[in-house]
C-alpha cells in the first residue's frame, strides 16, 4: 500500500512565513487544511482560555501576597 504524497512541505510554511515576517507583520500561527492550503495568522495571538484550576490558582497566588 502505497503513501500518499503530502499535501506541503516544511519549506512551504518557512516560505509563507517569512513572507509575512518580511511585510513586517506579527505571526501569531499557521493553520494547515487537509487540502494543503496554508494559511498564517497574523496579529496578537488570543490568550487560552484558563481552566478553574488555574483560575483558582491564580487568585490562591494573588490573595497570599
């Protein structure tokens, strides 16, 4: 059973990202379809979302100062 080709290379996301570094824009990620369609995200990157435990840890943290 033969391997499919993959659908990009490594190469093609350094070339797209560096393309966008080069316009002087902030990358924030990349997301890859399963087409092979590469796109960059540009801007601040969304903070994650914290879980309770981490919200609990931090105002443990907080109120112990």
């Amino acid at each position: 059973m033969a391997r499919t080709p993959a659908a990009f290379r490594q190469a093609d996301v350094v070339r797209a990202v560096k393309a966008v570094r080069a316009a002087q824009v902030a990358v924030s990620g990349v997301e890859i379809a399963p087409d092979g369609t590469i796109r960059v995200l540009t801007g601040v990157a969304p903070e994650a979302p914290s879980s309770p435990f981490d919200e609990w840890k931090q105002k443990r943290h907080a109120n112990a100062t």
